[in-house]
C-alpha cells in the first residue's frame, strides 16, 4: 500500500529536539480537543520520558515533518500483563492545520508496518465518539468498531462515548 499526503512530508523516528513541538501538539489537543481525555497539560520533561519508556521496552514512536513537526503517533501495550503481548494499542496526533492532508494516514500506515514486522497481532484504537474523522480514518485503513462504551468519559462538560476499534496485523 503505498500513501502519500498532498505536500512531501517525511515520517521517522522521534528525538530529543523533537520534545518542544511534540508537547505543543498534545498539549493543544489536551486543551482545545476530545482525542485525548487527558486535562493536564503535559510537560517536555514528561515527553522526554513518554518517549524513553516506549522506546526503551522496544515501542516506535514516530513523527511527521515537513519544514517543521506536523504529527506525533506511536504506539505501546494495551493492557498489562503478559497475555496481551500480542496486541498494541496506537495515538496519533496532528497539528490543527495540518489536519486534511493525509499526515494521520502517513503515520498510521508507518504504525501498522512497524507491528507487523515486530510480529504484533492486534492493533487496538480507543477513540472518542465524537471524534467522525479519526472513526473514518481508522475504518479506511482496516480496523473495524468492536465495541462502544457510551458516556464513560467527561470532558469540557459533556459525557462521551469510547470508540474501540481493531485492526488484524
């Protein structure tokens, strides 16, 4: 499969120099968005060690550049607990206006050929209700819904439901 986004935009690895941007773009979803529940703004301090311990136990996280940072996914275990070893559950996120452009695809379709080739069987989405272009994205590239849990989370006031979807690796 090959995927491109509308301007050439490169994917790899995270790294340090990459902190600054990498808060920015969760922090603004923390602050304005429903992809993350998350209330706290996180620190680059945080990031730095979001970013050790995925890749430390062996987990791809990966950004999305252009002349700048445009997006964040990576991905880490699902559950704890040896049983689940198999299965990885993935974020994504992207700056607002580089939303459109086909830069969540980019990152999601590096993702998924990580944890194949890592092996993986199962990749999980848990995804706001509310969010219909995460939904689709997921949906284009092969998850399916597998359960809805309405009204398990709160944020800016309103209750919303979470989305899992599933992808066979």
């Amino acid at each position: 499969m090959t995927v491109t986004a509308t301007n050439p935009v490169r994917v790899r690895p995270a790294r340090s120099s990459d902190l600054s941007s990498l808060a920015d773009i969760v922090n603004h979803e923390i602050q304005t968005g429903t992809a993350s529940w998350s209330e706290t703004p996180r620190s680059q301090e945080y990031m730095a060690r979001w970013i050790v311990d995925r890749t430390g136990a062996g987990y791809p996280v990966y950004i999305a550049e252009e002349d700048r940072v445009l997006g964040v996914a990576g991905y880490g275990p699902f559950r704890k607990g040896e049983g689940y070893r198999f299965t990885v559950e993935h974020s994504i996120y992207v700056t607002p206006e580089a939303r459109g452009r086909g830069i969540a695809k980019q990152l999601l379709h590096r993702l998924i050929e990580h944890a194949r080739e890592d092996g993986l069987h199962r990749m999980v989405a848990a995804i706001s209700g509310d969010q219909d272009r995460s939904i689709g994205l997921h949906k284009h590239m092969g998850f399916r819904e597998v359960g809805r849990l309405p009204e398990i989370g709160f944020k800016f006031d309103r209750w919303l439901d979470l989305v899992f979807m599933v992808r066979d690796l």
